[in-house]
C-alpha cells in the first residue's frame, strides 16, 4: 500500500488534477455542479418525478407495477445513457489513481470508444426489443372509483401530455404546484420533463459542433496550405451568415424535431472550435521539438495529435461549457418563437411563449419558472465554463 | 469579402429552395374555391409568374443578375420591392441597435474598468457577479416578464407592449414625437442592451487586469505617474484594443438578437421582417436579409479591424485581410 | 477566491429572495385578479352586455340600440384594426380578407347585392336584372346616374372589361376566374346593358356575376396583364369611400367620396390601422387608438365580462353566412380512417362541448354537423351532432376490429398499428390545444397520436399531395348559397382538388351535381339537407364549433345594427358631442 | 566614512505576500547603505527578493497581496515608508528612478517612445512640450539611440532589445535621479549589447553622480562594476561587503559556492563547481539556516539547522551570516554553544 502511494507521489499531480483541484477551491463552482448534478438527476428519472402511472397499484387482489410498464425506449436509453456516462466518470477517478501518467491519455480514449460502442449497440438493441407501449388506462380514477387500492404515484402525480381542460391556465395551487398551461397540464411535470429536451440538446449540439469544429481545425491544420486557405474561406463564410438566422431558416424550412434541432445547432455552431485548433496545431508545428521530432523521422501527424490533445482540449472544453448554455439558450429562444420541438413533448422555451396568452392576459406561473429553468441553467453552465477557463489557465492562477 | 458574401447567398438560397413548400401554394392556400381540373394549370401559371419554375442554379444565376443591380425583386408576400421594405425596416432595426450599442459601450467601459480598479474590493465581487447574472438572463424572457409585469392588463401599465410609436405619433410635433418614439423604445433597447453591456463589461475587466499586472504599468508607476493616469493613460488605452474588436461579434449577435426582441415587442424591424419571410417562404425577402445581414457583418468585421489598427500601432492596415 | 464565491453564493441568494418575493406578490394579486373576474362572470351572467342575435331569427337588430330612427351625425372616423396587411388592394388580384375588409362595399360596388335582412340579391349599380328562362342568360341593366369616384359615369365597357380582366389567363386572378369558367361571352346590348351567356345552368352564376366588382377601364386598362399585375394600390371604384393613402405597414386610409352617387355615409373617414400582435391590439383599443377590431375567441370571452371594459366598448357577437367552421380532417385514403364507423369514433373521442365551454368559453359557439351556415337554409335543422362519448368510440372501433391483439396498449387491425399523425399549422394556439387534448383523448382508448406542427406553407403543400393521416382545419363560410361541390365532390380528390381527405360518396356526387342545376332554391335547399344528412352519416370530418363573428367596437358609435348578413359598418354615425376626430 | 554620505539606507526591511497558500515572507530583515555616486550591487539566485527589494524602495509592491511588514527606507534623511503617496510620486522617477528587466514589455506598446519619455519629463520638470521634446531627443542621443530625432516618434515594437533598454534608461535618467535602481537590466540581452548598456550606466553615472543599486545574478559584472556588494540568499542577505575583498575572500559558505560557479581566469579550472539544490520556496523555508540543506557544513550540523544566524559585522564593513564564518562569534559564545 505505502508503495503504491509512493508510486503515486512519484506520478505527481497531473493536469486534471490541478484543473479539478483549481476548480473545487471556490464553493461557487461546487453549487454550480451540484445544481448541474441535480438537473441530470430530474432529467433521467423525469418519469419517475412526474407520472401520471402509480408505481405500484393494486387492482382486484394482485399488484401492478404500471409506471415500470410504461417506460419507453428513450426511457431505457436515457438510462443506459446516464449509466455509461457515470461509470465513465468513475473510470476517469480511477485512472488517476490507477495508471501512470504517461499512457493515461490512451486509455481514457480507449474507454471512451468503448462506452460509446456500449452506448450505440445498446440503443440499437432498445429500440429493437423493448417494444412501444401504451397505457390506457387511468388509474387516478380507479383509485377514486375504489377499483384499486394502495397505489403509490410519483411526487408528481401527472403526464407530461394529460390535458384537463377543465383546470386549465390555473395559477400555482395544491393540486398543481406550479400552475396549468393552456390545456391543463401540470407545469411542474412538464417542467421535469423538459429538461431532458435542454440537455439533450445543449449536449448533442455542443457535442456535435466540438467534434466538427475539432476534425476540421485538425484537417486545416495539418494539411495547411491550400487546403487550410479554402477551409478558412468557408468558416469565414459561417462566421459572417447571421447564425441565429441561418438556424431559423433551416428550422423553420424542415420538419419539426429534436433531432433536427440539435443538429442545426451543431453544424452552426463549430467555427470557434475549428479557429483553434487550426491555431494550436499551428503553434505546435512551428515549436522546436516537433520539428526536431520530424527530422529524427517520427510522422507529424502522431506527433501533432499527440500533443495537441492535451494542451489543445481543454480550452475546447471551456469553449463547450459554454456551448452548452448557448445551444440552450437557443433551444429556448427557438421554441418561444414557435420552431421547437413538436407538442405536447415539453420544451421550457415553448412554454415560456405560453407566457402571455393571446388575450394580453400574463400567466405570470408560465413566464416565471420556465423562464428561471431557462436562467439556472444556462447561468450554471456559463459559471462553470468561467471557473474552468480560470482554472485551466496558469497566469490567472497565478494572479488571483 | 466578396466570395464570403457569395457563399452566404448560395448556402441561404439552396437551403430556401431545398425545403419543402413554396410562395405559390402559401397564396393559394388549401383552396377551397378551385376546380381541380384548374390547380394544377393555376399552380403552374403562378410559378411562371413568379419565376419558381426554372432550375434552382438558374434562378440562383438571375437573382444574382439582379442582385448587382441593387434589385432584391419583389416580395412575394408584400408585392412591392424587397428594397423599399429593407428601407422601412433597416433604419428602425439599426437606431434600435445603435443606441444599445452606444449604451452598452457608455455603460460596460467605466463598470468595466471600475471593477478591475477595485479588483477583490466588493464593488468588483458585487458587480462580477451582477454581470454574469444579466449575461446568462434568456431575453424572451425578460421581454415577456416586461410585457408582462410592466405593459400588461395584468400589473403595472408603465410602457407600451408593442410597435415603435403610438398611433397617429405622425401628427405629433417634433419633441412628442420623439419622447413617444423613446417611450416606446426603452423596453426593446433594455433587452437588447443588457446582456452585451454585461458581456462587454465582463471582457473590459479582464482586459484591464492583465493590463494592470504588465510590466509597462510598473513601469508608469516608477515613473511617478499618479494612479488615475496610470489607469487610463496607460492600462485603458491597451485593453480597449480588444474591446473594439469584440464590437465585429457583437453587432451580428444583436442583429440576430433583434430578431427575438423585435417579434416580443413587434417592432417592425429586419428581425421581424426575417422572421415572417421565412415563415411565410418568401424567397426574395429570405436572400435579401441573408445578404443584408452578411453584408452588415462583413461591415462590422472590416470596422473592427480597422478600429484595431487605429488603436493599435502593432497592427498595419495590411495586416487586417478580409 | 473562497472570499469571493462565499459572497456570490450570498448574492445567488439575495437574487433568488428576490425572485420568490416578486413571484408571491405577483401570485397574490393575480389571484385578487381572478376572484374579481370570477365575480364579475357571476354577476353579468344575468345581465350580459354581449349583443347576440341566433342568425336564424331576426329578432335582435333594433334590441338595446337606441336612436336608429334618428338620421345620425356627419363627421368623426372610424378606426378600423386589421390584424395582418392586405397584400394588395386590386380587387381582381387581392386573395386575402383583409383586401376585402378595405375595398369591398366602401371603395368598389358591385351589380347586385344581398339585401342584408331578407338576404335575396337586390340591384346595386344596376337597375334590373333578368335572367332567361332556359337560366343560360343573364342580363343587366345599369342604373343611368351612377358614376366613379372621378365623375366617370359607369358603362357597360366597364362591366365588360372587369369581366375580361378577370378571366384574362395572364391576370394573376385564377382563384377569381375559376368560378367565371362557364361564362362563355358577355355581349355589350347597349350603353347600359350587358348580356352575359353561359354553357350550362349553374345556380350561382348570378350571385357570381351581381357580386363582381366594377373596376373603371379608363383607370384599369392595360396592354400588358404584367401590369395590370402590379396594379396593387391607388384603388378607384364607384362607392361611397375614396381612396386617400397606404402607409404600408401601418395604415389604409380612406375619405368619404362627396360626389357619391347614391346615400352617403356619415363617418367622413375610415382609417385601417394594421396591427399584427393581438395583445397589443387589445392595448391599443383600450388606449383609444382604434376604434373597432376582431377580437380572439378568448380575448372576446375575457373581456365582453369586464365591466370597465364594456363601458366603453360594445362587444358584438353576430352570425353571418359567412362565419366557416373549425374541423379535423380524416383521410380516407389511409388505412385507418377507410371505415367510417372509425371515423365516428374518432368524433365521439372530440369533446367538443369542453372545447366550447373552455377553450372558446362561448356559449354562442355552435357544434355544426354539417358543411353548411348552421342558421342558413342549406342546413338540415333536424340533425343533432354527435356526442362526445369515449365508450362508445371504443365499441365502434372495436367493431371496425382495431383492437389490441399484440398487448402493447395500442389498437391495431391486421399488423397495422392505430397510431397516426395529426398535422396542425404551427403557431396556431387553437389547433395546438385541441389536437393536443384530441391525442391525449385517443392514447386513453389506445390510439397513439403524433402530432406534426408544419409552417403553413409546409403545410399546404402536404395537404396537396395528400401527405398526413388527420388534419386541424377551418373553412371559411361558402355564403348563402354555399356549393359543396369543390370540397366533397369526389372528382376533385385528384391533382390539388380542395377535396383532400379524399370524401368519395357517389350518391353524394349525384346530389351535389343535381343541386348545381338546380336554379329554385327551395328545391336545391331539399337536396342539401340529404347531403348534410349523408356528410353527418359518414363524417369525412370532425366538425368542431363553428363561431360567431366577434368584434370590439367604441360605444361612440351608434346606428349599430345587426343583420342576417352580419353589420354593416357604412350604417354608423357619431352624434355631434361625442365626437373624437375632426 | 560618516553616515551622512549614505544616498540611501534600508534598515531591517522585511516584505511578505499574503497568498492564498500562505504567507511567502519573500524580504526579512535586509538592511545595507548605497553610498553618493557609488555602484552598490545586490547579488543572488533569482527568487531570493532581490527585486522584491529593489520595488519595496520605489514602494511598488503590489498590493494587496504584498506587504511592507517592518523596517526602514531612509533616503536623504526621508523616511519613503512613511511619506504619502503623493509624495513618493514626487520621488519616483525624479530622485530615485528604475529600469526593469524585460525591455521588450516594459515600454507601453501603444504610446511611440518620444511620449513615454516626454511624460516622465513633464510630470516632474514642469517643462513646457517643446522644451521637453528637446529633451527627449537629446536623452536618447545621450544613451546612445542614432538619428534619435527620428526614433523619438518611433513605437517600441520597432526597435530592438537592446534599443528598447537604452529608452528606458533615457527615461530613468532623464529627470537626474540621485539614485538609479536597475533591476538585472541586460539578462533579456545577449552579450555585446550587455556591456553596452553597462558602460552606458556607468558613463551616466560619471555624468550626473548618481548612485546605482545594481541588482543582478551575474557576479562577473559584480566584479567589475559594483563598488560594495551584498549577497542575498532566500529572503536574507547572507554577505556584505567591498566587491574586492568580497571577491577576494568570501565568508559565507553560499558566497563561496557562487565564487566557485565563476570561470576564472588565470586558475586552471578542473571544471566548474555548482551548489547542491534549488533555491527554497518562500512559502516553506527550512528552518534555522536556510542555507543549510546546500551547505557543505550545514546540512550535518545542529544548530544550523535549528537556529538561523544573523547577519554580523565581522570586521569594519563586512557583515555575514554564517555561524561557521572566522569572527562571527566572539570566543565566549562559542564555549557556551558547545
């Protein structure tokens, strides 16, 4: 044991972990994360939040457990999702305490496709066998009616997509905590979930856009030359279009979907990334040792890529960070102006648009907490970001 | 400058013909009145009219053609020259940005350099985290809690909900004309304001402490200087270079902000305009704000770096390519 | 920098506080706001404020409206809000309503026109009209003192110019001249009067042909269609109102035209202020900018309850043929909706009273069962729609034989799973709400519904090329002699016919192309009630309400009456003290 | 020598910096005395707070994090730790003026060099625009700039290491600082230019009889520049002394190292000799001596590892800190220690 420890001291810290140390100073930071930890929470168990399905039920002498039946597949890939990108997370800790510096970049990498092999087949497979399911019936009004007994519903005993119109537009009571839409569904459930949609989004889009933005600063800046002139032209050309223009036309011209969304998001959002990699990897070839390198007769490409990683990633991942809460943000602003996903699914941004009705009536409850998920959020992730540039950079380190 | 531009074109005009519904079956709406032995024929008719029948690279090709020749065509909804519309909603669009943008600059550079100033003291903690809050606030909603609280049945009735000037604001005298005008622009200038003022003020701060920590400053210091001149002479004049060329980026992102804030308060400006071009699949209106915006933003980049050169005796005039 | 995030997390705080204060405060008094409402409902339930006449009997008009005998004020405007901008104000190439609202009646006149009580054509422009017995000949004659706006007296030159603009293939006015198609010539008898012969006996030839605008030839003529294309404003006609100026995206204006030939009106100018956002719309009327608008259903339900709002302004709610109606399209081409008994089903699931009573909260409303004006003459008045009666639904598809054989919840009939999508134009809060709440109904009986939102013009071309399984729609008012024939006729299933959902009944054909020649009404109204009966058999659509038209109007406004054919704004005047505009 | 002829004179000054890994007491208790118009020459390993020293006499020490925790700085017969701001500005650049180490970022990019120098001229000499122009023209002829009339409008990015140096040096001087503070003023250059500037200060020096608090790593230029010199090592100063006696016999084993680290010539080198370790850090010094775990005595011995020893007068103007070093202790200690 004393060995290994010695051995660890011998491994000194490395980067992530002083970034990770960095970051953790300021109990700022530490809210943010919880509260980000929170909103993964609520985002993956939304159908264990807020249903309309009790958990368990008991109709005439046997159980059922109705809510469990009515996951859909998205459901069960959300889950599989959360699982994989936990034990990923895990993986990452142990690293740190498991593998030695200097191949630990390699094996992160080798993780990562794993999971993300792990995560594709397993989709697949969900979406093969586990089959749609719907559920008829209404058990709030067997449990009145007396058919069934000792149900147990989640805290928030609504669907996303029940509409009551006799309860709707109504303000924040006991039966809805946070009030009615248009068509009497509970603000609450469809605030929980709605935030899959936001994350989702933030994180495929920005996902997206850093994977695009990487290759393609990587192609400029390896090739350079031709290549990168013509390259540049067209992320000038990206740059100059006025993107949430560009993304309205697209989203507005093609059909209405998630998907859709996020890839617009992604596929205009990578010109930032794209510029620095470009830049780094220009930086790095100009540099001594890797010309030295080149001349011993080592390719440059393992080269470049090998030590671009490192250096070059995280500010890609500061950039990310914020990604995400732009991606949002314009997930957001898309559905208020009525190009979000497609009803009943349940957006925060078409909710807010819900915010003042078309009698100039202002339903403050549907203005209010949307419009403050909205805020936290892409407040939260904004924080983050800052506080990871702060800690991934040495001079302010040095400064504060 | 020029290719950028063309690119521009040819990305919005395929995006604008590849999707799916046209001007034409938008004006004759889900019939009811024709004879389907006639549709078809009076569909045809109508995508001759209006010129929708040839191959995209064709129409791509003529639209140019006419482009050159400053002549958007006509909007397919309006039926008048896309020109004169951009000219109604140009300027409303540009005052509108233009005093945010003035404002944000008047107000983020002194909060900006103030807190760096007062770097750690509780005006810089107070202030950083005032901005951040402002930087991240969604502006639908702030419009819609404004409306709403601030312009609606429902609360407080302080300012109008919508449009640039109360009617018959026309046959107003100058100066009520103009506090009518300003009344009307106070909410809509707010949303567009706020969150490049904190962003703005953010980057002054930064800039300012790295400009406070160089040695050239040590240097002023030794040399006597008193703080104040220290401060402005000295670290002001160097972190407003990067300042100014935050303006390149800024305008676009309001101009695409205005599209938001302007169909909140519907303000017919170009951001309402794109807005109900697009819905409405009028191609000409669509090409004309693409290439509008993308002109404005080159603009803006070419200002930016100029405005760089100027203020920064390191940069040549060569050096800034575009 | 732990100092710092201690403070921010305290900032965090102070702002959230903030946040909740404000929510509570603003919990509170919209709360106070509603009981005030809920008070206000209970109170003037009793005593609405609300004109209503039930189309059908004419009883209402004079009700509550003082002084119509009195021959009323010159002077003053009225502000008139239109909620999007005529496209153009050609009354030839204009498609949209709102060219309608500013031309028709007050700048162009026609030959004949519906007298708005007894609802039977009557001369306008024209003195008299006969029609030939063989119905294959109408001829007009024109009244010898009526002139345009400039003094030009109107001739037949012009009538027969309006008619060949129309039907000029270059003119861009298909949807016009399609209904002038089997006019085959119109023959010049003599200076003021003009035959018009047809190829067949169609009924509404001559409310077609009476309803034509007159445009001036020495004003509209062309060589070029092109041009006469481009001609979109500046419009000149013969009625009681000139053309002053069009601010676009702001206002229309029009003045009274003193040298009109016949009764003039008394409000010296009518102004059409566009505004397009509605709640700003509301603002404006209540600041007194406009005087007269179009209320959404909810806004009117909202507000004809407020009293300081019905102080000022009187809320109108009047039938008129052409009020249309709101329904869910099913398309019979696809494998769900062949039967009609899934069809009735699908209506039983609509809860079309919770619809009237909550979303529209308008006891006016009407549940139509059919295609025609429910209080016109086409209508069967004996047939009662459908309940809404989810049991029943479920014995019905149950019958059709979708039931769930797989156990997933879902219904299905040989492999095909019932799960559908419903196309809804996006932005349309009505539609949304309702097909949302149609999905939740149908998952309850084990239909999966997915809804497709599409821009309009998305959606248009899709409903051309019939692509969707259900569709949120409304259909304008045909008038008072409606012809189903472009919609439920089943030769215009094909290429881009109004008739989409693919309604292929041939004894319905028969009826409709039978009615068609048939020129006595009564005969023709008989055969409609059959065909209402068969639509209501086999609901090609669901048809959900069809409402009355709402409008604000300023009280200053008197004369104020209600027709069969709706109100007729021309009527009004404002008596000398109240005044507002000089 | 009589006090009185002492331009400058630090007295027990110690200097701290407040972090958030603790408290870096980078100047303890350092005292020595710059005489009229000498060389005095502050020697040491870098991080040792030479330069902390040299901007605690401009009272440049950043704040808030930097702290003049105790000791004196008189400089004729004023007190700087005790006079106002305002005051010290009059001070600064005027009679007591400093040139940094990096002439590449120590000249403000955006001002052309003509107004950098015109400014300090103007803030202290009153002199009208033209008159200071002239001035400046004139400086930058002195140190040493050709066709200066045209460099004076010139930005600092246009001119060499070496050219950017000698404008900070027209700078320094141009106000006739009674003391000139250079702060390893030729390490960003290569060599010829080094000797270049040097010559240049020391025919500065001969012109307007300043003093000169040269502070640098590099014992060669020591040699044959400085008059007195004293050596520091982590946060103290460990030797004091003339630089020729010093360099003839070096009490402190530290100086010895360094004499050691210094090719020579004549002596037939068999090769050079470094010290043993690094230069501790500020944040966790070693106790008692801190040269002690590098010092060939020191790392077996006790009381060097447990008590620091303070800086003596051993003989008439030399001072060392050693226990080991001959005449540091008077024999009467010595028994009681053993």
């Amino acid at each position: 044991m004393s060995t290994k420890s010695q051995v660890r001291e011998s491994w000194g810290t490395s980067y992530g972990q002083m970034v990770w140390r960095e970051f953790f100073k300021s109990r700022l930071n530490t809210a943010c994360m919880i509260f980000i930890i929170f909103l993964f929470a609520a985002a993956v168990l939304a159908p264990f939040l807020a249903n309309d399905k009790p958990f368990v039920i008991r109709i005439g002498g046997q159980l059922h457990f109705p809510l469990f039946g009515d996951l859909q597949p998205n459901d069960y890939c959300v889950f599989l999702a959360a699982i994989v990108g936990f034990c990923q997370l895990l993986l990452v800790l142990r690293n740190h305490r498991r593998v030695e510096p200097s191949i630990r970049g390699r094996v992160f990498w080798r993780q990562v496709s794993i999971n993300t092999v792990i995560m594709v087949t397993g989709i697949i497979l969900i979406f093969i066998f586990v089959p749609r399911r719907l559920d008829a019936t209404d058990y709030k009004s067997m449990v009145a009616s007396g058919k069934a007994t000792s149900a147990y519903f989640a805290p928030v005993p609504y669907g996303y997509a029940r509409t009551d119109l006799k309860s709707r537009e109504q303000p924040p009571g006991r039966e809805h905590w946070l009030g009615t839409d248009d068509v009497g569904s509970d603000v609450l459930c469809r605030l929980i979930h709605g935030s899959r949609i936001s994350l989702s989004v933030g994180f495929v889009a920005v996902g997206l856009s850093t994977v695009i933005g990487i290759i393609i600063g990587a192609i400029l800046g390896y090739f350079g030359g031709k290549v990168d002139f013509l390259g540049m032209r067209v992320v000038e050309i990206m740059m100059a279009i006025p993107t949430f223009f560009l993304i309205i036309t697209i989203v507005a011209f093609f059909p209405r979907s998630l998907f859709n969304i996020m890839i617009v998001i992604g596929i205009t959002s990578w010109t930032e990334d794209a510029r620095f990699i470009r830049a780094e990897f220009f930086r790095l070839r100009n540099q001594d040792f890797v010309q030295a390198a080149v001349s011993l007769g080592l390719p440059l490409r393992s080269i470049l890529f090998r030590h671009m990683l490192p250096n070059g990633i995280a500010p890609v991942l500061v950039n990310a960070t914020f990604g995400i809460a732009g991606a949002i943000f314009i997930e957001a602003a898309l559905s208020f102006l009525g190009f979000g996903v497609a009803p009943p699914m349940p957006s925060w941004g078409q909710m807010l648009s819900l915010g003042v009705s078309t009698t100039g009536r202002f339903l403050w409850w549907l203005t209010l907490f949307p419009g403050m998920a909205i805020f936290f959020t892409v407040l939260t992730y904004n924080l983050v970001g800052e506080a990871l540039r702060d800690a991934i950079d040495p001079r302010l380190r040095k400064a504060a | 400058m020029i290719p950028t531009l063309l690119g521009i074109t040819i990305m919005v005009f395929a995006i604008s013909r590849i999707a799916p519904g046209d001007p034409v079956s938008l004006s004759m709406g889900p019939g009811g009145q024709l004879d389907a032995a006639r549709a078809a024929d009076v569909r045809k008719a109508r995508m001759a009219l209006y010129g929708l029948d040839k191959p995209i690279p064709v129409q791509y090709a003529k639209w140019l053609g006419r482009v050159v020749r400053l002549d958007f065509g006509d909007s397919l909804k309006h039926h008048r020259p896309v020109i004169d519309i951009i000219k109604e909603r140009l300027p409303i669009t540009l005052t509108l940005n233009l005093i945010a943008f003035v404002l944000i600059y008047v107000i983020a550079l002194p909060v900006g350099v103030l807190a760096a100033v007062k770097h750690k003291k509780l005006f810089d903690r107070f202030s950083s985290v005032i901005l951040f809050m402002l930087w991240s606030l969604p502006s639908m909603w702030v419009g819609q809690m404004m409306i709403g609280y601030l312009c609606g049945p429902t609360f407080e009735n302080w300012f109008p909900p919508a449009g640039l000037s109360s009617n018959y604001a026309d046959q107003l005298a100058f100066f009520p004309w103009l506090w009518d005008r300003l009344w009307h622009l106070v909410l809509p200038v707010l949303c567009l304001t706020y969150s490049g003022f904190a962003y703005l003020a953010k980057q002054v701060r930064a800039g300012m402490l790295d400009n406070l920590r160089a040695d050239y400053v040590r240097t002023a210091r030794a040399k006597g200087l008193s703080n104040a001149a220290v401060v402005f002479h000295h670290a002001f004049r160097n972190s407003v270079i990067p300042v100014i060329t935050i303006m390149a980026t800024l305008l676009p992102a309001m101009l695409g902000g205005s599209v938001i804030i302007e169909s909140i308060f519907s303000v017919p400006g170009m951001g309402l305009l794109a807005f109900e071009a697009v819905t409405t699949r009028d191609y000409n209106v669509v090409m004309a704000v693409a290439t509008i915006g993308g002109v404005l933003n080159l603009i803006g980049l070419l200002l930016g770096d100029i405005a760089y050169a100027i203020a920064d005796p390191r940069i040549s005039f060569e050096g800034s390519e575009l | 920098m732990n100092g710092r995030s201690t403070l921010a997390t305290f900032f965090l705080f102070i702002f959230l506080l903030i946040m909740i204060v404000l929510q509570v405060l603003s919990m509170v008094q919209a709360d106070r706001l509603y009981e005030r409402l809920n008070h206000l409902l209970d109170t003037l339930a009793s005593s609405r404020t609300v004109i209503v006449n039930q189309g059908n009997q004419a009883k209402t008009g004079a009700k509550n409206l003082p002084g119509q005998e009195y021959p009323g004020d010159e002077g003053d405007w009225l502000v008139w809000c239109l909620d999007a901008e005529p496209e153009n104000l050609n009354p030839v190439t204009s498609t949209s309503l709102y060219a309608r609202y500013v031309i028709s009646s007050t700048i162009f006149e026609s030959l004949l026109e519906y007298d708005p009580d007894k609802l039977i054509l009557r001369p306008l422009l024209a003195e008299s009209y006969k029609i030939s017995d063989d119905g294959l000949e109408i001829s007009f004659r024109l009244r010898d003192d009526v002139h345009f706006s400039d003094g030009h007296p109107i001739t037949a030159d012009d009538i027969i110019f309006t008619y060949r603009t129309i039907v000029n293939p270059k003119v861009d006015a298909a949807n016009l001249a399609n209904y002038f198609k089997d006019i085959n010539d119109v023959i010049k008898i003599s200076n003021h009067e003009v035959k018009f012969i047809m190829n067949r006996v169609y009924f509404k030839f001559l409310e077609i042909i009476g309803g034509m605008e007159i445009l001036p030839e020495h004003i509209y003529k062309f060589t070029d269609p092109m041009e006469f294309n481009k001609k979109r404003s500046n419009p000149v006609g013969s009625g009681p109102y000139i053309f002053e100026k069009w601010d676009v995206g702001r206002q229309v204006v029009l003045k009274r035209n003193d040298n009109y030939w016949g009764k003039k009106p008394k409000i010296r100018q009518i102004i059409y202020r566009i505004i397009t956002n509605l709640t700003a719309t509301v603002q404006a009327l209540r600041a007194g900018d406009i005087d007269y608008m179009r209320p959404m259903p909810d806004q009117f339900s909202e507000l004809s309850r407020d009293n300081q709002f019905t102080d000022k302004f009187r809320c109108l709610s009047y039938w008129h043929p052409a009020v249309g109606y709101f329904y869910i399209g099913w398309n019979q081409q696809r494998p769900f909706f062949k039967d009609a008994r899934v069809r009735l089903a699908m209506t039983h699931l609509v809860d079309r009273e919770a619809i009237r009573t909550y979303i529209l909260k308008n006891p006016d409303v009407n549940i139509p069962t059919g295609p025609f004006y429910v209080y016109g003459r086409q209508a069967d008045p004996a047939i009662k729609p459908w309940p809404f009666d989810p049991n029943k639904a479920v014995q019905l598809l149950n019958e059709a034989g979708w039931t769930d054989h797989d156990g997933d919840g879902i219904r299905d009939k040989d492999g095909v799973k019932f799960s559908f999508r419903y196309m809804i134009g996006s932005g349309l809060y009505l539609h949304e709400q309702i097909a949302k709440m149609v999905k939740d109904q149908a998952a309850k009986v084990g239909i999966e519904v997915s809804l497709d939102p599409y821009e309009w013009s998305v959606f248009v071309e899709r409903l051309h090329s019939r692509d969707f399984d259900a569709v949120n729609l409304s259909w304008g008012g045909g008038g008072i002699q409606e012809d189903p024939y472009q919609i439920w006729h089943s030769s215009q299933i094909g290429n881009r016919g109004s008739n989409y959902v693919g309604f292929n009944n041939p004894q319905a054909d028969a009826i409709i192309e039978e009615a068609r020649r048939t020129l006595d009404e009564n005969k023709r109204n008989e055969l409609y009630h059959q065909f209402h009966r068969i639509i209501h058999e086999e609901q090609p659509y669901t048809f959900v309400y069809s409402r009355p038209e709402q409008r604000f109007l300023d009280k200053r406004f008197e004369n104020v009456k209600i027709h069969k054919l709706g109100i007729n704004e021309l009527e009004w005047y404002v008596p000398k003290d109240k005044q507002k505009y000089k | 020598m009589s006090e009185d002829s002492f331009l400058l004179t630090v007295d027990g000054l110690s200097v701290s910096f407040f972090t958030e890994e603790g408290v870096a007491r980078a100047v303890q208790d350092v005292s020595f005395s710059i005489k009229n118009g000498k060389t005095f020459a502050l020697v040491g390993e870098s991080g040792c707070g030479k330069s902390v020293t040299a901007l605690s006499i401009m009272r440049l020490i950043a704040e808030p994090q930097g702290k003049i925790v105790s000791g004196k700085i008189v400089f004729d017969e004023k007190n700087l730790l005790e006079l106002k701001e305002k005051q010290m500005r009059n001070i600064r650049g005027n009679k007591v003026a400093m040139i940094f180490q990096e002439p590449m970022t120590s000249l403000n990019p955006v001002y052309t060099v003509g107004n950098q120098i015109v400014e300090a001229i103007r803030l202290h000499q009153k002199k009208p625009m033209e008159q200071a122009w002239a001035d400046t023209v004139e400086m930058l002829h002195k140190v040493g700039i050709p066709d200066p009339d045209r460099r004076v409008s010139e930005y600092p990015h246009q001119m060499s290491g070496g050219m950017r140096q000698r404008v900070m040096i027209a700078m320094a001087v141009s106000c006739q600082p009674k003391l000139l503070i250079a702060d390893e003023p030729t390490t960003a250059l290569d060599v010829t230019i080094q000797a270049q500037i040097l010559d240049l200060l020391d025919k500065l020096q001969e012109q307007n009889g300043m003093s000169i608090l040269l502070i640098t790593h590099d014992l060669g230029v020591v040699a044959e520049r400085a008059d007195d010199v004293a050596v520091m090592y982590a946060s103290r100063i460990v030797e004091v002394a003339e630089s020729k006696v010093l360099f003839e016999g070096p009490l402190h084993p530290y100086t010895q190292g360094l004499l050691r680290s210094l090719p020579r010539l004549g002596i037939s080198a068999k090769r050079l000799q470094t010290i043993a370790g690094t230069v501790p850090d500020p944040l966790h010094f070693p106790t008692g001596c801190k040269f002690h775990p590098r010092c060939p005595i020191g790392n077996s011995d006790k009381r060097c590892q447990s008590i620091e020893p303070r800086l003596r007068q051993v003989c008439d103007g030399r001072c060392v800190a050693c226990w080991y070093a001959p005449g540091y202790e008077t024999e009467q200690e010595k028994k009681n220690t053993n």
